[in-house]
C-alpha cells in the first residue's frame, strides 16, 4: 500500500515538472516570436525611412547640379516633412527599445538608424547654407550605451522636455537626436569641434552648446537669438 502511495506521488510529480517545462518552452516560444515581430518593425521603419531620405537627398542633389534657387522652397519643404516624420519613427524605435523588445542582433540597424540621421543632418546643413533656410537647428546629443542612472534619467527629462517643445514649436525648429557613443565618423566630428564630453548636451545651430538638462524656456531663448545663424 505504501509503495503504491509512493509510486502515485512519482507520478504526480513528473506530471507536474513536465507542465511546468512545457509552459516555461511555450512562454519562452512566444516571447521569441513576439520580439521577433518587434524587429521585424523595427527594421521595416528603418527601411522605410531611408527610402524616404534617399528620395530628398537625390533632389537635393540634382537642384544642386542645376544651380537653381527656385528649387530652394521646395527642399526646404521635403526636408522638414522628413525631419518631423523621422522623429515619430525615432519614437516608435525607442518604445521597443524601452521595452527590452530589441535583440543584440539590433545594435547593427541602430547604427544604420544613427547613419541615416547624420545624412539627414548634412542634408540639412546645405540647404541651410544654400537656401539660407530660417528654420531652426538643434542637435540632440545622448548616450546610448550608458548604464548611469543618472545620465539616463537625465536624458529622460531632456528628451521629454525636446519633444514636449517640438510639438508646441513644430514649425520652427528641426530636431535631431544623434546617439553619442555608437561611433559614428560625423556624430564623433561634431563633439571632437565643439568640444562636447557631457550626456545629455545640445547644439543649436551648430554654434551654441548647451549641456546637462536644460528647460523649455532656455532653449526658447538661445533660439529666439536674432545672431544665433551666425
């Protein structure tokens, strides 16, 4: 009677460690596909992001050739439309990201990300410099690899108080974030030029640097400037 008590028991619990590994491969199963999916996004906003740019860039680049300033408000135009469509993007990107959605195999495609914004940024820079373009810019700099709490929540706040800004303001500056420590030949130029060591910083108008968290109404104020394109 006692071993079969014993043998029942055996039973039991084999039963339940083979449920037990069953729902911990499913839920492990799931996730994988749920984060698969994830990048799956991730790498088809990417994608349709540069498609976008290289759409600007060849205009840009054609009205160039021709030497023809009419071609100017239309530039300026196509441009700023990609700037504000790139930052929701950017937005959706972050939201996997804040959510440990993204993969290690993801570091590659944020690098991609960050090359099509420093095109973008240079994109920018001509037209500001050939089409005297009266938009501002500012340069969002943060670290992406940081594991400081205090850095990143001080990024945090910046970039909430950048995008709580645009939003109000979204006509009249372009904002474009630019990760810090991904190394990126542009990126690494701008912060070796204007000498810039702190996360978060900002640079507006490729002129004025500003670090650590700065509040809606100082960056207001730098970019109301009359003297700040110079």
């Amino acid at each position: 009677m006692v071993q079969i008590e014993k043998e029942n028991n055996n039973i039991v619990f084999w039963q339940a460690a083979v449920i037990s590994i069953v729902v911990f491969l499913l839920g492990l199963f799931v996730g994988v596909m749920f984060e698969s999916q994830r990048t799956e996004a991730t790498m088809l906003t990417i994608s349709s992001l540069t498609y976008e740019f290289s759409n600007i860039k060849q205009m840009t680049f054609y009205y160039q050739q021709i030497s023809n300033k009419d071609y100017c408000e239309e530039a300026i135009k196509q441009n700023f439309k990609f700037a504000n469509n790139n930052l929701k993007k950017g937005q959706e990107i972050e939201r996997y990201e804040n959510a440990n959605i993204l993969i290690k195999t993801m570091d590659s495609k944020k690098r991609e990300y960050l090359l099509l914004k420093t095109e973008f940024l240079i994109n920018t820079l001509i037209l500001k410099e050939k089409c005297n373009m009266s938009q501002n810019m500012i340069f969002y700099f943060y670290s992406d690899k940081t594991t400081n709490k205090n850095i990143i929540a001080q990024q945090a706040v910046q970039s909430k108080v950048l995008t709580d800004l645009h939003n109000k303001q979204t006509d009249t500056f372009i904002l474009i974030p630019l990760a810090a420590d991904l190394n990126n030949t542009v990126v690494d130029l701008l912060l070796v030029s204007h000498n810039i060591t702190q996360m978060p910083s900002l640079l507006i108008n490729n002129k004025i640097v500003l670090s650590g968290i700065q509040s809606e109404s100082e960056i207001e104020r730098y970019l109301q400037k009359k003297n700040s394109f110079s």
